[in-house]
C-alpha cells in the first residue's frame, strides 16, 4: 500500500446530504488526499485534491463560528 503524506487521526466516514425535504442530494467522502462528491443516482465520485480543496475554501469560504 503507498505511504501518504496526509493520514486520519479518527476513522473515515460518508456523509449522507438531505435537502429541507429530507430528499437525497448526495453523498460526501472526505479521505487523507482528497475530498469527493457523488450526486444522488449517481454511480461515481466527483474528486478533488485536498490541496487543491484547501486553496478553493481559504480563497472563498466564509469563517465558520464553529
């Protein structure tokens, strides 16, 4: 198995995304080198890079009070 710069320190786990009227958007996967989307009725995960993920969110996310 290759070595990874980036590990988990708890386990790795899907994230199941309702809408307001509990319909399925999707589902978010989050692992040490990236962060993937699989929209509902989908087959694949969409993929970006954690570093490329980190750049986008720093550059135009908002601050989170949590």
């Amino acid at each position: 198995m290759p070595k990874y710069k980036n590990s988990f320190v708890s386990e790795p786990a899907d994230f199941l995304i309702n809408d307001e009227e509990d319909k399925k958007l999707g589902t978010i996967r989050v692992t040490p080198v990236s962060v993937k989307w699989k929209p509902a009725g989908k087959q694949k995960f969409r993929t970006v890079s954690l570093d490329k993920f980190s750049e986008w969110i720093v550059a135009n996310g908002k601050e989170s009070k949590s």
